[in-house]
C-alpha cells in the first residue's frame, strides 16, 4: 500500500485543478447523466457531466453549480465563473504548502474551499479540529489562547520547542510503560514505506505514519502508558490508516461519549483516551514526525 501521507499530500493538490474546473466551466457543453454520487465524490463530487468543456467531472455538493446536475446540458458564457473558479484555486493554494510530500495549512486557508476528505491529510490539524475555533489548534493551546495564525505559523523550529516546553511542563514521574503493538514492519507493510532510518521508529498517530528519535519514541509511549483504554468490544477492527474526527471514532467503535477535556486517538491499533496536555503532545509528535 503507498504512503497515506504522499496519497493524502498529492490528493490534496491534485484536487486544485478539479476545484477550479468545477467551479470555472459549469455550463459548458458537457453531456451524461448524474446521479452517480459515490463516484462523483470521488472524482471532486458532483452529479457532474463529464466531457469537453463541460461539467468536467466536478463537485456537484461543495463545489458546483445548480445546472451541473442530472442531463443538463448548459450552452451559457462561462467567463464569469472561470474567474470565480480561478479565485478560488488561488484562494485555496495561498492555504496550502507542500514540504517534504506532507501538507501543511498557512494562515491564508480558505476553509470553505476544502473538503473534509482533504482536510484529513492536512499534516497541522488535527483531526476534527478544522472547524472548531480556534481552527486546527489542539485544545489545550486553544485554552491557552493560541490563534490559528500563531499555530499555523510555526516552522519546524518553532514547534519542536513547543513541544519541548510543554514535555517540560508535563514532566511525568516514572510510569509502567505500555508498549505500542505494531511491529515496524507491520507499519512499513501497511503504508508502503521503507524501513525505518537507522536509530528511528515508526508509530501510528490517528492514521499518520510517524517516524521518530528514540528520545520522542520514549515520550511516545509514557503517553501511551498514561492513557486509559476506553470500554470497546472489539466488533469493529480498528482501521490503522483511518483518519478519523472524535465523533467518528465515537460512533464508530461505539465508544462513550467524552467528559470535557478529554480526547479519543488511535496509537498504533489501539484505542485510547487522554487528557487535553497528553492529547496536545501526541498531536505535536504527529505533526513534528510526518512521514
């Protein structure tokens, strides 16, 4: 299987063209028949007409048009959307960076313009965190008032140090510790990468691939120690690659609701609970060892 980082990374930018496609060339002279939209979805969503200047495969629901729908067969002057179209990709890639195969948001996303699906791959937002507010800042930062553009414009460097501050704060005692249960080559296996540099591990945060030192590795699995294991019955396999909001997960393993301040994640295959610190700490491991 490829990398879920590189599917999610190209995905999110290859989808650019298909947006403003969708948007810019509405009612041109494509011909089909929607009502399709599993398939739709897939290729941008829509109930979409599929060729020349047509429709061209868009995004009926959270892109489209009124007349991109069923047989339409639209004859109209089309330069006004190609405008709002190309507004809008440039709107979206001023909102977006690639580095390294991974993508990041800058403080100039749009967040109408992106889809949920997209947003998963988002290496900086947590998931389920794109539309709180503040967006995409993990909670405990958010109660310490950090803004979205503060989250969001923090390099490398600057996140390495949070996260090394806020260990800091954290300062766990001596703790039982409770390994993760993948192996590494499970993890190579299940996202198509190679092995782990010499004098690094793989883990798996809430779908991402990590690669981590062994020092962040060691911090990784204190707070996968000090998490608890909510009540789950195991009818449901947990999905390693699945990207998923705090509602999914609840609604899907049928776990409990959460008190406040507290947070469901995905640690290898295992489901755990944490508090806001813990949960905020593991979701900077997940951002600072984006594979």
């Amino acid at each position: 299987m490829r990398s879920l980082i590189t599917y999610t990374a190209i995905a999110a930018l290859t989808a650019l063209p298909l947006i403003a496609e969708a948007q810019g060339k509405g009612n041109g002279n494509g011909h089909g028949n929607g009502n399709k939209p599993q398939s739709a979805q897939q290729n941008g969503g829509g109930h979409g007409n599929g060729r020349g200047n047509g429709n061209g495969r868009g995004n009926g629901p959270k892109h489209g048009d009124a007349n991109q729908r069923g047989g339409n067969n639209g004859n109209g002057n089309n330069r006004a959307q190609d405008n709002e179209g190309q507004a809008n990709l440039a709107r979206i890639a001023a909102g977006l960076a690639a580095i390294n195969g991974v993508i990041y948001l800058t403080p100039d996303v749009d967040f109408a313009t992106i889809s949920d699906a997209d947003l998963a791959g988002i290496a900086n937002c947590p998931p389920g965190l794109a539309k709180k507010n503040p967006p995409c800042v993990p909670p405990g930062l958010a109660k310490q008032d950090v803004t979205f553009d503060e989250w969001t414009g923090y390099d490398a460097d600057a996140l390495r140090g949070l996260f090394d501050d806020r260990w800091t704060e954290f300062g766990p005692d001596e703790v039982d510790r409770q390994p993760t249960n993948l192996t590494q080559n499970e993890i190579s296996e299940i996202f198509g990468i190679p092995a782990a540099p010499d004098g690094q591990r793989y883990a798996v945060v809430d779908g991402r691939p990590v690669v981590l030192s062994a020092e962040d590795y060691d911090r990784l699995i204190t707070i996968n120690s000090l998490a608890t294991r909510p009540t789950y019955d195991g009818s449901v396999p947990i999905a390693t690659d699945a990207v998923l909001t705090q509602e999914q997960l609840i609604a899907r393993y049928g776990l409990p609701e959460l008190s406040t301040g507290q947070n469901y994640s995905v640690l290898d295959n295992q489901l755990i609970a944490l508090p806001d610190q813990s949960y905020d700490l593991l979701q900077l491991i997940r951002i600072l060892g984006a594979v």
